[in-house]
C-alpha cells in the first residue's frame, strides 16, 4: 500500500509540475530563453528524468537569470515557488541516489 502511495506522490509531483510549466509557457509576457529553459525541463519531465534532478537543473539556469533582473514576473512567482517548495532539489540529493 505504502509503494502504490509514494508512486502516486510522485506522479502528481510530476504532473503539477508539468501543467504549471505548460501554463507558463503560454504567457505572452515571458521571454524567448525562458521559454527555451521551460520547454527543455517540460521534456525531460515528460521523459520521467529524477524529479529532484530536474528541479535542481531547472532552478540552476533560472538563478542566474533571476540574479541579473532577467526574469519576468511570472517566471519570478514561478522560480520562488518552486525553490520554496522544493529546497532540498540540489546535486547531492540525485548523485546519492
């Protein structure tokens, strides 16, 4: 019982994240690289890569955008979400497992 919850966490973990990137996307006011970063994680989301990797991976090309005042306001709201609701997305967490 256990297992069949956990692969459901995981599932909708997925698919949250999924459907908040497709959504993003569509927002006119975001920029062309944004676009680019979100539609290559929604692949390898797609592709079933270790959630934690591409969260990691994802916030780690967004931070330097967001550190130069690059981001639009939607892929702020976005990116401080999603680091609040995975913080513990780093490189340690994927190279262990």
């Amino acid at each position: 019982m256990r297992l069949v919850s956990k692969m459901m966490k995981k599932r909708d973990k997925y698919t949250q994240l999924k459907e908040e990137i497709k959504t993003l996307s569509l927002q006119p006011s975001i920029t062309v690289v944004e676009k680019k970063l979100l539609h290559k994680y929604l692949l390898d989301l797609e592709k079933d890569v270790y959630f934690d990797k591409v969260v990691f991976q994802l916030k780690f090309e967004l931070s330097p955008l967001a550190l130069k005042g690059e981001l639009s306001k939607e892929v702020v709201a976005f990116y401080t979400e999603l680091s609040r609701r995975q913080p513990t997305a780093s490189i340690f967490n994927f190279m262990i497992r």
